[in-house]
C-alpha cells in the first residue's frame, strides 16, 4: 500500500511540475481522479489502460494548457468527454475571479459524469449536453479560449469552432504525430497562422495555437 501512494504522490507531483498548482488545485484534481476511475468501468471515459497513469497521460497534458493563456477566463472545451480539458482547467482556475468553462458533449453518460464531477470538484464548469454546433451557433457572450482533445481532426475542429475563433478566441487544440498532415489539409481550406508548441508529456504531440482563421476564398 505505501508503494502504491508513494508512486501516486510521484505521479502527482510529476503531473503539476512546471505549473502553479495550489493545494486546493491539487485537492479538486484528487476529486476528480478518483471520480474517473470510479465511473470509468460503466461510462467508458478514458482508455482502462491509461488509469495507471492517469496523472501524467492525462492531467498533465490538460493542466499544461493553462501556460498558453494565463488570463484567459471564459473556456469553451468541445467534445469534453471526460473532462479532459475542461473539468482539469476548471480545477486550475477556480480561484480566479470571473473563470468559467463550458464543457459541450453531446452524449448524455458522459454529460451526466461532468455534471457530477463538477459539483462535487465545486469548480466555475457549466455543462451543455448538446451537439457543438448548436451549442456554437447559439452563442452568446465573449469567450477567450476554445479548447479540444482528441476529437476531430483539425479542418473539422476548425469549421466547429470558427464562429468563436473569429470572435477574439483563442484556438488550444491537443495533436499527435499527424499535426503536420492535419495542417496541410486544414490548409486547403482555411487561411491560418498556427504556431505549434511541442507537448510537455508527449515529444512527437504538439499543441495547436490558433488566433485567427479565415475561409480560403473559393
């Protein structure tokens, strides 16, 4: 039993190098670490697999995120699924005075396990159990930040999210090894300026910065 704390308490401190993380941050991704593995075996949230090392494959790739806009406040996660992002930035931003995210997943077992979560996590995260597009199109008020994880390739997150990224967001999106595939084909479609950051857990990942992005004229 100890060793299984002490390898727990590696992987925790492993996951939150690099980032301010407070001791009530780290206590709302406790939370929430233990809500995953407890859902997971009926929600199918996450890979089984990578429960093992859940602090470092997942946490720490969402909590990274944070760097890229430290005053972003207002957060749009697509596809949140587990709540990856999104649940693990709300952890994050809690304290911050005005934070709030928005969590969009369309299917109702995983928008029910990000409803609970977020309750008992008691972070600043709104759940919108609907499509993207609708939740998207039906938008109202400023957002800083959009955010996804494993959801789509990027021309098509592009198209999602475009109506907020044309409005001042910032685009975050999370990519593997075929980043620079994804580029050449959101690129016949899309005027783009992105600029790749390589991942923090993962050296053949890149995170995706977009600020702007426009149909390329047909």
């Amino acid at each position: 039993m100890a060793d299984q704390r002490e390898i727990g308490e590696a992987q925790r401190a492993a996951a939150t190098a690099g980032v301010a993380v407070s001791r009530e941050t780290l206590e709302r991704l406790v939370l929430y670490v233990d809500l995953l593995r407890r859902w997971n075996p009926t929600k199918n949230l996450v890979a089984p697999a990578t429960l093992a090392a859940v602090w470092t494959r997942h946490i720490a790739d969402c909590l990274q995120l944070v760097k890229f806009v430290p005053a972003g406040r207002i957060w749009v996660d697509l596809g949140s699924g587990a709540g990856l992002p999104g649940l693990v930035i709300a952890a994050a931003l809690a304290d911050q005075p005005g934070a709030r995210i928005h969590c969009v997943e369309s299917k109702l077992g995983k928008a029910a396990f990000l409803r609970e979560a977020a309750r008992i996590m008691k972070v600043p995260a709104t759940i919108h159990a609907a499509r993207i597009e609708d939740v998207v199109a039906n938008w109202h008020g400023p957002v800083d930040v959009v955010t996804a994880r494993a959801l789509a390739p990027l021309t098509e997150l592009i198209t999602l999210s475009h109506d907020l990224l044309k409005t001042g967001a910032i685009g975050l999106f999370l990519k593997g090894q075929d980043v620079a595939r994804e580029l050449t084909e959101a690129a016949k479609y899309w005027t783009l300026d992105p600029v790749l950051t390589p991942s923090a857990t993962d050296s053949q990942a890149r995170i995706v910065t977009l600020r702007n992005a426009a149909p390329v004229p047909s």
